[in-house]
C-alpha cells in the first residue's frame, strides 16, 4: 500500500499538488508454479487550482488458478483549512474474479469445486484525509 496509497483511500487524489504515476510488480516464490503475482498501476493529478483530484487505478492479483482483477476511476474535492487541507475522495470501477481450471492438475474432471467461475462486480468507496 506504500506505493499505492489510493488501494486503501481515494482521497488521496491529487494530494502531492503534481502529476504522479506509479507501478509495480511483484511475483512472490519466483520459479515455483503458480506462484503469486501482482501487477499495480495508478495515476492522479490535481485540477482546477488544486481544489480537485481525479485519477485511476488498475491492479491484478493472481494465484493459482484464481486471478482478481480490480480497476477504479478515483475522485477527490480538496478544501483549504487554517494549517492544511480537508480531502473527501469517492472511487468507482468494477473487480473481476476469475478462475481457470486448466492451470492445475485436477485428478477427477467431474469434481464441481474445479469449474471455472468468472464474476464481475461495481465497487465504491469513499475516504477522508
């Protein structure tokens, strides 16, 4: 979350005052099959003389033979206070979970726990900073 502060608050938006862009990737136990990987990109910026952030996030886990797939557009609206400033930020965007069967050695072909599965859902949220 170090590099990607807008995972866990959107208000973050346009906090630095600048353009900022970041991404990451990360494969844990590397050379081990089905090992996890995770992939993260994000970018804000603030707009209207800093009184507004707006930006985006992209980020995919996957493990095994289950990937989750999460991107969000990311909204702040920054008001000036005596020693700083107050920011309320909303995301939106959708999560993709996904399975795929064919990565693992399965014994029986039949078994229902071993049946691809693909959902997508809406996601909120909002934040303070």
């Amino acid at each position: 979350y170090l590099n990607n502060p807008l995972t866990i608050n959107p208000a973050y938006a346009g906090s630095n005052d600048r353009f900022h862009a970041g991404a990451q990737y990360r494969s844990q136990w590397a050379g081990i099959a089905a090992n996890p990987v995770t992939l993260h990109f994000n970018t804000h910026l603030s707009l209207f003389d800093n009184r507004v952030g707006a930006g985006m996030m992209a980020v995919q886990d996957r493990i095994g033979d289950v990937t989750l797939t999460d991107m969000s557009s990311v909204f702040a609206y920054k008001l000036r206070v005596t020693e700083g400033t107050l920011s309320f930020g909303m995301n939106f965007g959708f999560t993709r979970y996904a399975t795929n069967a064919n990565l693992l050695n399965v014994r029986d072909s039949n078994d229902p726990f071993f049946v691809p599965f693909n959902s997508s859902q809406f996601t909120t949220g909002a934040g303070f900073l």
